[in-house]
C-alpha cells in the first residue's frame, strides 16, 4: 500500500537559513507526489507538485524539491527561508488514475529570527 | 475563477448529538469531490470522495457518512458524534482527470466534541 512518511515532526530554522524537508514514500508503480503548506487554521496549499519528468520541481515562493526513484524520496528545498515559511508542510502522494492522496504527517516549521 | 466554501467556520457539539458539514464547489463543473479529517497536530486523513452526483465512496470508515445532492455540493454527516469525532475537517475538489491533479482545499471546519 501506498505511504508516506515525513521523518521530523518539527525543524527549526534561522531566517535566512537554507531548508530541507524530508518526505519518504512507499508506492509500487508510478507516484504523482506533491508538497502542500497549511498556515494555522486554513486548508492547504500546493506548493509544487511532481509529475514523472524532470526530477527537479521548481514550486512557489522559491520552494523546489527533489524526486529520487533510487531513495524513494521527495525532499523539499529552499535556498533562504523567510519568516512568512511558518508553517506546517505536508508531502502527499496520489495512485494513478486513483482517486486516493495519501498524505504525510507534516512537518512544522519554525522559523527564528 | 473557482472558489470553496465550506460551512459552517467551526462548531462545538455534544456527544451523541447529530453533525452537518457542508462544502460548495462554484465555477468549476463536475469536479471530483473529497472529505479529509485532520486530528489536532496530526496528518489529513480521506474520508470520501465523488466522481460524480450522488455516488460517493468511502475510504475509511469513522462512523460518518457523505453525500454529494448537488454537482458543486459535497455534504458530511453523522447521526451521532462521538468523542473521536473532534478534529479539522477539509473538503477539497481536483479536476475530474483523478487526483493526480493538484487538489484545491477549502479553509476547514473545526469541530470539537465534548
């Protein structure tokens, strides 16, 4: 079965600083993969999202991520993290031609000045 | 352009007592349809989704059930909360291709049972 699993629960990072959020996924096949970004009380937003192609995704906000088949992994990057990136950042993955995401378990974000 | 709403913003409810969560979809005909619950802290969760008016199909079963009565209107409810029932509840549509499309989200309905 399909799955994903975002190894830290919480980073901490300085403005400024770069960023790395993890993302590992179990799927057999294909996988559509995507990082969606909740702000505190609201839904969630795409960030970028991964078709099979270039492995490397540009997203918003200058956010971008890296697909690896061989680490079955998505992480998510950004050059230099600003105080607005507080956040909760979920990695998700979808079947193809499925009809069910299965998301991660988010990681928070906090970001110090 | 296409926008979400759901209803109502939050709602505070006695155990065993009935829920009515709604969600509308305008400017976008036919799209697919999508529950998520989210606990306090935790990771989204599907619940249901709908290709279409009238048939839904559930994911996982929480004691709660959907309906779509409308192309643009995906509604989720219970007879009778429970405890578990508390959390964050997302509605979301994508485009009918499936969902490797991106999905759009509505802002959430917080519910708390007490």
């Amino acid at each position: 079965a399909q799955s994903v699993t975002q190894p830290d629960a919480r980073v901490t990072v300085s403005e400024g600083a770069s960023l790395q959020l993890r993302c590992k996924y179990s799927y057999f096949g294909t996988p559509y993969l995507f990082w969606y970004v909740q702000y505190p009380r609201q839904g969630l937003q795409l960030l970028l999202k991964y078709y099979p192609g270039d492995p490397v995704v540009q997203g918003v906000n200058g956010f971008e991520a890296e697909f690896s088949k061989s680490n079955s992994s998505f992480h998510l990057r950004k050059a230099s993290v600003h105080w607005s990136d507080w956040a909760v950042y979920f990695c998700a993955v979808s079947m193809t031609g499925g009809y069910k995401v299965v998301f991660g378990s988010g990681t928070r974000l906090l970001v110090s000045p | 352009a296409q926008t979400i709403h759901q209803w109502p913003v939050a709602e505070i409810k006695a155990v065993g007592s009935p829920l009515s969560l709604g969600c509308t979809i305008k400017g976008k005909s036919s799209p697919n349809l999508y529950w998520y619950w989210q606990a306090t802290g935790g990771t989204l969760q599907q619940l249901f989704y709908s290709i279409t008016v009238g048939q839904v199909e559930s994911v996982v079963q929480l004691n709660l059930s959907a309906s779509r009565p409308k192309d643009d209107q995906f509604i989720l409810s219970t007879e009778k909360l429970l405890l578990s029932h508390s959390g964050f509840y997302l509605c979301a549509w994508s485009l009918a291709q499936g969902s490797n499309e991106r999905l759009f989200f509505g802002h959430g309905t917080k519910l708390s049972v007490l």
